[in-house]
C-alpha cells in the first residue's frame, strides 16, 4: 500500500511547506479510503487505539496513515541521502586510485634528469657491447 504512491507525488510533498503536506497527505489518504485501499498497518494501530471501536477506528485511520506517509518519505530522504553520500565515496575512491595510478606509472626514482642519464648509460653500454662484438668479429678474420 506504501510503495503505490508516485515517487514525483513524494517529492513534490517534501518541497510543500508543513501545513500543506499534511492537507495533500490527508487528500491522499481520502482518495484510498475511497478507493477502499486501506493500509492494513494504519487500519491495525487506529484500530487498537479506538479500543476495537470500528467507528472511533475510522477515524483515527486517517492519522496513523499520514503518519505512515510521513515516516515512508522521511525514510527515502534519508536513503536519497545516504546513496548520494555513497556515490560521492565512490567517485572520490575512483579519483584517489586513478591518481596513484599515475603517479605509479610516472614516478622515477631519478628524477627525469636521472632518467635521461640512465637511458644514456644504457644506450651506450649497448652501443659498447655491439661496437666490441663487430671489432672481435673483425680481429678472427
């Protein structure tokens, strides 16, 4: 019975102001009563506080329904906002790792003065090696 109420319905009442949420939820809970939609939640607690009384039980139904009501939309705020709050986590977990991961990928312990003196060091020991491997091959000859 909760969950037949419009989602944009549920918004639009948190925006109303206090007075006015409760008249648009009392007119929520007259059209189910007339639709003979009635919760059985509210219908159980109007019922136990008119002591049995289906009379005094009527009215009280319209209460604990807003209350329901209420109670519901407090709950999907709060929802609302604990997903939002985790969307955020993620998304800042997803900006913190994609940043260590390039900090990884760019971090040299030589510094990029370090790098180019090491690729040098390298290019020339391999330039070493080929030039002493042509000349070994020329003295056999």
């Amino acid at each position: 019975m909760v969950d037949k109420i419009d989602p944009a319905i549920l918004k639009e009442l948190i925006e109303l102001g206090d007075r006015l949420t409760e008249d648009r939820l009392r007119e929520i809970v007259m059209a189910e009563i007339e639709r003979n939609e009635m919760d059985s939640v509210a219908q159980s607690y109007a019922l136990q506080e008119a002591d049995g009384d289906a009379k005094k039980a009527r009215a009280y139904y319209t209460k604990h329904r807003v209350r329901r009501i209420k109670d519901m939309i407090d709950q999907k705020s709060i929802r609302h906002e604990q997903e939002k709050e985790d969307a955020e986590e993620r998304e800042k977990q997803r900006i913190e790792a994609k940043k260590r991961y390039f900090e990884r990928e760019n971090s040299n312990p030589f510094g990029s003065i370090g790098k180019t003196i090491l690729k040098i060091v390298i290019y020339g020991i391999g330039a070493a090696v080929i030039i002493s491997g042509i000349i070994g091959m020329l003295i056999e000859q």
